[in-house]
C-alpha cells in the first residue's frame, strides 16, 4: 500500500476508470446529497490528474436502501446492483474479474470497500503481477493486512465524499441500470426494479438459489509450470539458493545441482545463462560439496544463521534495481511466504519478471508471489521435471524403472559437459566464495577455509550473534555498547587458551596431584 497519492502517469491519465462500490461498508451518511457523489469522487481523481471516463456500480442490499438515495444516485450515471449482504464481496470481485477480460490495461480499477484486506486481496495480488492496472482504493476503516497489494491512491471515505466536485462535467442525466444479482435481472426505470425486488419470484429465487457467499479465487486453478514466453526464453536466470532449508541429500553428487537445475529450465523452453548463489553456514558445510559446487560454477556464500535470509534479501534487491526485465528469478528455500512474498509480489507489481520456486515441501496454501515453475527441491535434483507427453511416452514404453533412470543419468551427464564448456567459452570464473558477514571474497577454497577460522571472521559472527542475544532477550546490553563485547571476546578467548592448557597439563602431569585431591577429599 502507499501512503501518498500519485499523480496520474500518462498513460492512465485519460484512460477509464471502473468503480466498484460497497454500500454497507461506505454509507451515503444522512443529510450527505447523493447527487453529490459522483462529482465528488471525478473531482478526487481530477486532482490527480486523471481525467479519463468514470463508471461507478453500487452494491448492497437495495430492499434496506431508500428511493430517494437510489433516484439520486442513478441520476447522476451510477449503476445499482442488488446483492445480499454477505454476497457482496464475491459479486463485485467476480465482475471485476470479468471486466478485466474485457478492458485490457492500461485502465484503472476502484474499490470502495472494507473487504479488500481480507477477503479477495490475496487473488487479486496474483492478478495485478500478471495483468498490471492501476489500483485506487477507498475505505472507512483502514487495514494493514495487505501490505503486498501496490496502490496508486487511497482515501478515507469521509474525505472521498467532500473531495471538491468537479462542476458541470456531466451536462445531461445519463440513463443508469438497475441489477439484480440473485435473479439475473436488469432495467432501468427504479419502479420497475422495485416491483421485481417486492415479487414473489426474487423471494424464491434468493431461497432457492442464494449468490455465493465465499469468493473463488480465479488464480487458484493456474498452472504451474509453463513453457518460455519468447521474451524469457534467452533472457538470464538467476537462482538464490539456501542451502540450510533446502541442503544437498545425502549421497548426492555435488556437481549434478546445476546440470539438474538447468535440465529442468531447458524442459521448459528456457536456454539463458545461468547464474547460481548457495547460502548458508559453509563453515558447516564439508569441503568436498564446496569443491564441486563451485567447480560447476556456481557461487557460495557463507552467512550466518541469524542473517541469512535477510542478506538474500538484499543480494536480491541490489541485483533488481541493477537488472532490468525481462529476466527469471528463481528462489529455492522454504519459507518463501514468510520473508520474501511481501519483497517479491510487490516488486512484480512494478517491474515483472518471471518466478521459479522450489522448496522442501509443498505448500498447503496459495502464495502471493506468481510462479512459472515450481518445484519440490529433491525432485528437481532427481530429475522429475519432465514434461508430461515425455514422462507419458517413457511409461507407455515400459521401460524398466533402472532404464528411466539411466535415461536421466545421461541426460544430466551431458548437460553438465555442456555447463563446463559454456561457463568455460564465456570465461566465467568456477571458484567463487564470498562471505556476507565480513564483505570478503576470494576463488580459493584454501583461502575462504582460512578465512572462515580467522579471528577476525569469529569477532564478526560474536559480534552479530550478541546483536541478535540483545535484540530479543537483554535490551539493555545495546547500552553497554561495543566496548563490553570486546572485553567480553577477548576475555573468552584468554579462558579458552587457558582451558586448553590446563586440558595438555592434566594429560601429562597432573594425574597423580589430581588423584591425592580426590582421595583427601573422600577420607574428609
């Protein structure tokens, strides 16, 4: 959400502007002339600078809504729609769902409504990454419970009701249309749609056959994996991997992580280079995965526990703002939902760029963030990313399960030569580590092993680990300063020395003394 209202771009500046309007939520107040509304809220937009056609659709229970306010309001242009109360949101989210379909961008969309937060604005962050408009929104009770969904004005709706008017911009009384939502019904004269809304028929009708009450999200049936648009087919792919939530299995070769990620990108059509960055604790890490992950090209880095996926974030921003789309961003981690979903769906309301995903397990619930691919992080190193005619043909041939397997082995073999030989022609370095806690980096294994045991590496994870301590548990500790930190790692660093020590002393001299002392103290 923004805090600030923008002016009007050009593009949308005479573009259409589609208004949907809860009127349970945001009541014409009493005394308030509703003949006013319109200019009201075309003079709001005006200030702007948008100045394109306005249509405005009021939903509510119109049986509860009185004759004058309904005279007033379709005089000025405004369509009426009668919808049962707790019908209202999924009704006007599925006709903004059909007006999308036909009105292609650029255009602007207005929701007038409490319900944006909480009952369809998940659906429509996955509409607005896919098929950009631009979003207005207006509200008598303010929520932060969707801070994903990019806005370019909001309003109070106090404010939007005595926003000055536009004067004379509607000359003559345009002819609005009165609807019935439960019964499919429409006119346009306010006695004929009282007579239906009083019928016998819409009383059975809204009996027999209510509206739906629950919104059905129209994104919850889109496919996971596409094929390459033309656009991304080329364009690079830049993959941030955490190694803590999604590790290397056991028993698995090292180098078949990028020949495998890159299988899977070349089922679907995508041909790009390829740039690859492990996260993790690699001082955890044994040397020989380091060795043939970076041998295949592929970057790592080493972060601590407490910051790993905030550097992720940042390496990832940095790299937005320097790389403009189109490109593929594909993030292999678990908790995609709970750190970068805000991060990711609101900067692919700005700029799009495709999705990939992979995680440990499936999600239980739809994420904010539109993929183009996704996938369960062991299938893909195990090659499960064929397309389904190619996996169908492979079962239909009755191949024996070692043969499907041997067909993969191969297949990965010879796209891991392709890698080397590719990253080889381009002149890529294959030995890359960097460590985010220090700002430190270097091509050697020797050389980042050396640099992970050094002291001045240890003084910057102690130093973050007691920021994180003082953070949660002992606030006052932020007031003792860098100081007592210092006294407190070097005087750990004296007690371990000695320790070790006293530990070689005890092995070779101090048995016997140590043996007197224990008998003393049982005669005592």
């Amino acid at each position: 959400m923004k805090n600030e209202n923008a002016a009007a771009t050009p593009e949308y500046a005479i573009a259409k502007i589609m208004v949907w309007w809860d009127m349970k939520d945001c009541p014409i107040p009493g005394g308030y002339n509703a003949r006013r509304f319109r200019r009201s809220i075309e003079g709001a937009f005006n200030n702007l600078g948008y100045s394109g056609p306005v249509s405005i659709t009021a939903y509510g229970d119109q049986t509860q809504t009185p004759d004058h306010l309904l005279h007033a309001l379709s005089s000025t242009g405004i369509a009426i729609a009668h919808a049962r109360s707790e019908s209202t949101a999924s009704l006007m989210y599925s006709d903004m769902v059909k007006w999308r379909g036909h009105n292609p961008p650029p255009a602007t969309m207005m929701f007038i409504s409490d319900q944006v937060d909480y009952v369809f604005s998940l659906d429509l962050i996955r509409l607005q990454q896919k098929t950009l408009y631009n979003l207005f929104l207006g509200y008598s009770v303010r929520s932060k419970a969707i801070a994903e969904l990019l806005t370019s004005a909001e309003w109070r709706w106090e404010k939007l009701l005595w926003s000055t008017p536009v004067v004379n911009k509607h000359e003559e009384i345009i002819s609005a249309m009165f609807y019935c939502k439960s019964c499919q019904f429409d006119c346009q004269s306010l006695e004929i749609f009282r007579n239906h809304l009083s019928s016998s028929k819409h009383a059975w009708q809204e009996v027999r056959k209510p509206t739906a009450r629950q919104l059905a999200p129209v994104t919850r049936k889109w496919g996971r994996n596409y094929p390459a648009k033309p656009e991304y087919a080329t364009a690079k792919i830049v993959v941030w991997w955490d190694m803590v939530d999604c590790p290397i299995p056991e028993s698995f070769d090292a180098t078949r992580v990028r020949p495998s990620l890159e299988g899977a990108f070349k089922n679907l059509g995508y041909s790009g280079p390829v740039s690859i960055t492990a996260y993790g604790d690699q001082s955890q890490t044994p040397d020989h995965l380091l060795r043939g992950l970076s041998s295949t090209g592929i970057a790592v880095s080493h972060a601590n526990s407490h910051r790993r996926l905030m550097r992720m974030i940042s390496d990832l921003h940095t790299w937005l703002i320097k790389n403009p789309p189109p490109a593929t961003i594909m993030l292999i981690l678990d908790d995609v939902d709970d750190v970068f979903s805000n991060f990711v769906s609101g900067f692919q309301q700005k700029k799009k760029n495709n999705i990939f995903l992979a995680y440990p397990y499936r999600r239980y619930k739809m994420s904010a963030v539109v993929t183009s691919a996704e996938w369960l992080w062991e299938s893909l190193l195990a090659g499960v990313y064929l397309s389904s005619s190619h996996h169908l043909l492979l079962l239909k041939s009755n191949y024996p399960v070692y043969e499907l397997h041997l067909c993969f082995f191969l297949t990965v073999s010879e796209t891991r030569r392709h890698v080397l030989q590719r990253c080889s022609q381009r002149g890529e370095s294959t030995q890359m580590f960097d460590c985010k806690t220090c700002c430190f980096d270097c091509n050697s294994l020797d050389h980042f092993r050396k640099h992970l045991s050094s002291r001045k590496h240890k003084w910057g994870e102690y130093r973050i680990h007691a920021d994180v301590l003082a953070s949660k548990y002992d606030l006052e500790r932020i007031r003792l300063g860098r100081e007592l930190m210092e006294e407190d790692f070097e005087m750990n660093e004296r007690v371990g020395k000695h320790l070790k020590r006293s530990r070689k002393t005890f092995r070779t001299g101090f048995r016997p003394f140590h043996d007197h002392l224990h008998l003393i103290n049982r005669r005592a």
